[in-house]
C-alpha cells in the first residue's frame, strides 16, 4: 500500500474512525490518538522499539481497541527540509508497518516536535529531566498528529 498524503487519508478512513499518531526513535516509539472527529490529538503511551512484526502487532491491538483506521508516522527531515537518512528510515518504516497492518499510513513532517514538547514540559509543568523521558515520545507524536489534523482540516 502506498503512502498517503494527510488529506487522502482522512478521505479514505471510515466514518468515526480514529488516526493513531507515531513517533518512531531508536528505542521507543511514540503513540498518541486522534478523537473520532479528527480535530484532537492526545498522547496515549509508548512502545519499546523491536521487530517490525512485534511492534506491528502492538499497533494493530491499540487501533483494534480504540477503533483506528489509519497511521501517521512522523517524518523526519533535515532542518532544511530536505530527506536525510533519517527521513529515508522512517519512509521505509511506515511503508513496511503499512504492508504489515493494512493499514493505510501518511507521513507528516515532525521537525521539532520533541524539542518544542521538551521546553513546554520544562516551562509549563516544571518536569524534571527523568520525568520528561517517560512522557515526552507520547506528547511529541501528539504535537506531530495536531499538527497534521490541524492542516488537513475541511473548511
């Protein structure tokens, strides 16, 4: 299945069908989820980064549960905007998890998003370091999926 474009993917979900949002690092990829009207994203936890099929089959079993249809995995690009390796990985990723759920996947350019929950968890809710860890590949995917309902929002 191809990659799709945030506007074709909202077209091609069912009716009150959620998006779960991904942020894939190294070792733990985060997850948020987009409420049934697509206008709010929520961070909703983390996975621990393994084997395309092991972690396919988590992703699977929360959009089972929460009544997803389609993926947003963030994209991430150079800060020029050009693909680097980076980018290229995540590509290859999203396509491969998209073969291995069925599901439709889109891509959406996440620069900056860790940075920009980082220093809001800082400023804002005053959270330390080891504190911030646990919660911020979830917030980071979340501000990834706003961002793309925002854009892809009718009207």
């Amino acid at each position: 299945m191809p990659l799709f474009n945030m506007a074709d993917l909202r077209a091609a979900l069912p009716r009150h069908a959620r998006v779960v949002g991904l942020d894939p690092g190294s070792k733990i990829i985060g997850v948020a989820l987009s409420d049934v009207t697509l206008m709010l994203a929520s961070p909703y936890g983390s996975l621990k980064r393994g084997k395309l099929k092991a972690n396919a089959a988590e992703i699977m079993a929360i959009c089972a549960k929460e009544g997803a249809g389609g993926l947003l995995v963030g994209l991430p690009l150079s800060m020029d905007g050009s693909r680097g390796p980076a980018a290229q990985a995540a590509s290859d990723w999203a396509l491969a998890l998209s073969e291995a759920t069925g599901l439709p996947v889109a891509m959406w350019d996440e620069r900056m998003s860790s940075a920009a929950v980082n220093r809001a968890m800082i400023e804002e809710a005053d959270l330390t370091r080891k504190r911030r860890a646990a919660a911020v590949d979830a917030a980071a995917a979340a501000y990834t999926l706003q961002a793309a309902l925002d854009a892809s929002a009718r009207g």
